[in-house]
C-alpha cells in the first residue's frame, strides 16, 4: 500500500483526496532487466480500462465500482400475478388515497403548531438567550418528528444518546437528506450543509440558523477557508449545539461509503460515529439527487408504507497518538460501515460531480515511469 | 435505467455472440447490455467519449485517449467485440492483436517507432524526458534484435508476447 501523505494544515473540503488512497502499485510490481516485451506488454493498463468499462471487479479496486455507489437498485416487482396484483391496487389505493393525505395533515398540523411557538419565542425572547435556544431546539425536535411520522417512520435507535460538550463532532454515513431530520429528531444538532434553491434553502436560512447551521457552496473555491474557521469556531463554543457532519459530502445509495473527507478529522475534537442504515423494505431512502427534487423524494416516501432504519449510536473515538487525520477517517469509517454492515468503497463522493484531476493519471504514469528507469539500471 | 434483458431478445443475443466469436457466454452479453445502457446515457444506441468520461477510472486510465479511437461511436454489437479480447475464453493471438491494434492508431498493420515512443509517452508522461524515452527504446529494441528505424508488424508482434504469459482478463459480473 502506498503510504498516506500526512495532511496539510488547512482545512480542505473541495479537494478530492483520493491520491491518497489509490494504491497505485496494485499491480505486481515487474522486476529484473527492461526488455522489449515489458515496454510492448500494455496489458495491465488495458486490462484496469476494460475493467472499468465493463464494471468489473479488479483487485486493484478493492471491489466495486464508483457509479455502483449511487445506483438505485428497483426492487423486484413483486405484484406479477392475478391474486397479488388487485392486493397490490388495494395498496396503492389504501397508500395514496387514505394514508397520503392524512400524513399531509399530520405534517401541516405539525408546522402550524411549530410556526405558532416558534415565532413567537424567536421574537419575543430575543433578550433571555439560554431560555430561548432551548425553546427553539426543543421545537426544532418536535417538528423533526412530525416529518418523521409523515411518512410513518419506524426508526430504532441504539446506543447511548448524543450529550452536549464542547469539542465533540458527530459523523453519519449519509443516504438522503432526511438522514438530518432523523438524527434531528432525537438531538438538535447544528449541521453543515449545501446550500439548497427552492423551499428547502428557505427553511435553511430561517429555521435551522437557530439550531446554528453552517453552510457552504461546493463550487465556490474561496468557501473553504470561510467554512473551515466557522467550523472551528463552532465546535469551540461550549453554548453550540453538537455539530453534525456527513463527511462523505454527497448522498450515497446505502449499500457503500465513499471516502470521508479529512476536513473534521484535523480539528482535534473527539469524534463521535452514528451509523445509519435503512431497510428496503417497503421504500429504497436513497436520494438520488441527480434524478429527483427533495419535493418529489419527500412525497415519494409519503406514499409508500414506512420508513424503516436503523441508527446506532457509537463510541466516540480520538485520533491515536501518531496516526494522520486520513487514517483517523478511514477508522472511523471502518467503525460505521461494520455496524450498518455496508462496504467501503475507495472513491470520493465529489467525483459524482467533477471529473478526476489529472493527478491520478499523473501518479500512474510516474508509478510506471520510475519502474521503467530502476530497471533500466538492473543489468 | 431499468433496462433489463427483456428489451434483447434471444436472437440479438445469439447474433452478438457470433459477431465476438463466442469470446463470452449468454448472461455475459446481457450483463453487458445492461453496461451498455447504463453508460449510453442519452439512449443514442452508442456510447460518446464523453459518456466513458463519466467513469473515472476510465478517465485516470493513461491509455483512455488511445482508446477513444477505437471505441468511439460503437453500437452494443461492436461494443462486445471491442470488449471480447478481455474475455478469459479470448485466445493469445487475439490479446495480441487487440494489442497491436492499440499501438497501430492509422491502422496499416505497421508499428513504427513513432508508434511506440507515443504509447510510452502516454504511460510515462512529464516523468522520463523525452530524449530518455528515445533511449530506453531503442536501447531495448536493440537488444530484442530490432533498429530503431524497424517497422514492427503483428507478427512481431506475437514473437516478441507471445510466450509471456500475457494476462489481459476482466470478468464481466453476471448478477
């Protein structure tokens, strides 16, 4: 294995750190004298490009591919024959026609009860600070399980549950963005986010400010700096609420972690893992970004039976004595991909929407070039 | 997505199947045509360069460039041509040919110099000056029994890989 470059000071969300991962002398490493047939015999490379191609599993690649992370998989159609399939109208009458709407009441009963306490308390207790955070958060909670029982969520959580204290950063596997209100429900965290358009941004720059909420912009590069010291700032305070983050950075289909992000593994606080996992069974949570709105994905759970998942809360961890900030991470994802029993994948979740940088070609041909040479001198 | 092997019947695929000389099974194809269509993202029956693009290990690969050339364009049938070299029921003398045909980009059955210093530029890259890359190959084409100014056919080809044990092989995931 290559071995892991110890991270630079500043704190770095935007940059694909998968050089760090990709194990360039995958490849039996040839040795003795350069010959004709060495530099003829392209069949390694060829092979990892065919194998791309084809989607394979190439030893190299530790198993599966990039694009098998944010595919969603149907599942079987199960309505196929005579019987099943009235049962399967029935269901669909009964989901749509029955269960749809009393959840839409339930989610605007549970707003209306929100914005009639919230507002008031956001206004009026502008001068007692501690009573009125204290207030928002609980409410916050409460709405949280509003949407949650909206789309009838069965959610088990295991574990011993989040207690504030300073210098403590909370990481999730991320599925979809309801993954926040489900952690949301049972602690107010503060998050980082991507700034979203629409009703959803609206809800970010009201609502979840009072939780304290971080934001970002992915294509703006200057972000980071600003970001990284709001996030050190944040997890200092001892007033702030614990700070949620999804280190892979993008939603990913719940059957693999991408790599972690180094960013809050360089912080020094203690990490404390949750592990999210949701069952397929009667609805795929996964958010595919690219093909659906948050509207749509939200009333397509709403129109399905339940929300089944699980969420384990795990013990916190602290970087070892002489570890770098990228091992730390991949521990720690070691630790949430065991508990949710989901496999890790060495690709970084941003590759979804960029194109890899020419370094990773770089360190091919310099992995080649260097062989070449050392042999070069082997008489 | 949710192209399944209903949308290929038993006849397209017995047709593919001989178009690649039986280098892969039934299930192989279809597992490849749901590959096919998962790349060919706008459904326009081939996959563009810039739909491989979307692979990023196709686009980290030094040879993704060389290879554009010869898979730009293709329909599912010569997709699975394309591919049948990586097949483990593929032949040496195919491999071969598939790895003359990389280095032969004007396609005259003729490898000359210039051929090889440009796929070792590919895999080298800034890291070997190019006047070393000049060396290290004549060097070694000298030693192999060749000049420098020597046109490299497929014959050659096979004489120079043939009995190396050469290991070109990708298994195609049948689910």
């Amino acid at each position: 294995m290559s071995k892991l470059k110890s991270s630079d000071m500043e704190l770095d969300f935007d940059r694909p750190n998968i050089e760090d991962y990709l194990s360039t002398d995958s490849i039996q490493e040839p040795s003795g004298k350069l010959r004709l047939r060495d530099l003829l015999d392209i069949s390694p490379t060829l092979t990892e490009a065919g194998g791309a191609i084809v989607d394979a599993s190439i030893l190299s690649l530790s198993g599966d591919s990039f694009t098998r992370c944010f595919k969603s998989n149907p599942p079987e159609p199960w309505n196929w024959n005579v019987y099943l399939f009235p049962l399967w109208c029935l269901g669909v009458v009964v989901r749509y026609g029955i269960l749809f709407p009393v959840r839409v009441l339930i989610l605007t009963l549970g707003w209306m009860i929100f914005l009639s306490c919230y507002i008031p308390v956001h206004l009026l207790l502008k001068g007692h600070d501690k009573l009125r955070k204290k207030l928002e958060r609980g409410l916050v909670e409460l709405l949280c399980s509003f949407f949650v029982a909206s789309w009838t969520g069965v959610v088990k959580y295991h574990g011993p549950r989040p207690s504030a204290r300073p210098k403590q950063v909370f990481v999730a596997n991320h599925t979809s963005m309801i993954d926040f209100i489900i952690l949301e429900q049972m602690t107010a965290f503060a998050v980082i986010m991507q700034k979203h358009p629409g009703w959803v941004g609206l809800v970010q720059s009201t609502i979840l400010e009072s939780v304290g909420c971080i934001w970002f912009n992915r294509s703006e590069a200057k972000d980071r700096e600003v970001v990284a010291r709001k996030l050190r700032e944040h997890v200092e305070g001892p007033d702030n609420n614990p700070l949620l983050i999804f280190p892979e950075g993008t939603c990913v289909n719940n059957h693999y972690t991408v790599m972690f992000k180094k960013g809050v593994f360089e912080l020094g606080s203690t990490i404390c893992p949750i592990a999210i996992k949701y069952n397929k069974i009667f609805v795929d949570a996964f958010w595919n970004s690219k093909k659906q709105s948050f509207t749509t994905h939200l009333l397509q759970l709403m129109t399905s039976w339940a929300v089944v998942c699980d969420v384990w809360y795990l013990e916190p961890q602290n970087m070892k004595p002489g570890e770098t900030p990228i091992e730390f991470a991949e521990r720690v994802r070691e630790i949430i991909s065991a508990r949710a029993g989901i496999k890790k994948v060495p690709w970084d979740g941003y590759l979804k929407y960029s194109r890899p940088s020419p370094i990773h070609r770089e360190r091919k041909q310099q992995a080649f070039a260097e062989s070449v040479l050392r042999r070069l001198e082997d008489k | 997505m949710g192209n399944t092997s209903s949308m290929l019947t038993q006849y397209d695929i017995e047709e593919v199947q001989e178009h690649c000389n039986n280098t892969f099974s039934q299930q192989e194809i279809v597992s490849l045509y749901q590959r096919f269509c998962q790349l060919d993202r706008n459904s326009g029956g081939f996959i563009s360069a810039d739909e491989f693009l979307s692979v990023p290990e196709f686009a980290v690969n030094p040879l993704s460039q060389r290879l554009f050339r010869m898979i730009d364009g293709l329909n599912f049938k010569e997709f699975v041509a394309f591919l049948s070299a990586f097949s483990s029921r593929a032949t040496l003398q195919h491999k071969v040919e598939y790895i003359f045909k990389v280095y032969d980009s004007d396609g005259n059955g003729k490898v000359a110099f210039s051929d090889l210093l440009d796929v070792l530029r590919d895999l080298t890259g800034q890291f070997i000056s190019e006047q070393q890359r000049e060396l290290v190959l004549t060097q070694v084409l000298e030693e192999a029994g060749y000049k420098k100014d020597s046109i490299l056919v497929l014959s050659d080809f096979m004489k120079i890989l043939g009995n190396t044990g050469l290991k070109m092989e990708v298994e195609v995931p049948v689910d």
